[in-house]
C-alpha cells in the first residue's frame, strides 16, 4: 500500500503525490468516493469493483433501484448546496 500526503487548495484541487500517481496517465478520469470510512480515489476500474459492492448492500437493504437513484439524487443536492455556500 502507498500513502501520500497533499493539501487541498482555494479551489479544492488537490495534487496526486508523486507514489500515487504512478500509472495515472495525465488527464485520466479518476472516481471520488466519500462514505463512512473516508475518501477514496478510485480509478475507473476500480470503480466496477464498487458497484459490485454496493449492488450487494442494495439486496442485503432490500434498496430498490428507485430507492437509490433518490438517494444519489438527494446527495447531488446536498453536495452542491455545500459548494454553493463556500
């Protein structure tokens, strides 16, 4: 496992350290994940991974696809009421 370090700026940019981005091509989508746990910077392929993980939570909650497209909507909402307010 790699750990680096970064601060994030005005703009809320932050820069990959350099033993992280190994293999990241310049320009190359990356997914941001926050949950429980933290923040997680997946790449595109990883993310499949992530699916498949929350489609088990999904059954497991008995979570119907409507269920979830609200709730992914609800927090688009609330991701950019926050942005707005900075």
């Amino acid at each position: 496992m790699n750990v680096g370090i970064t601060k994030v700026t005005r703009n809320w940019q932050i820069t990959l350290p350099c033993n992280i981005r190994a293999g990241i091509d310049q320009g190359a989508e990356l997914v941001i994940v926050r949950d429980d746990a933290g923040i997680k910077i997946l790449t595109p392929e990883s993310l499949e991974d992530v699916f498949k993980a929350g489609s088990r939570i999904a059954r497991k909650e008995k979570i119907t696809r409507k269920e979830l497209e609200k709730r992914m909507d609800d927090a688009k909402k609330i991701t950019y009421a926050e942005y707005k307010r900075r």
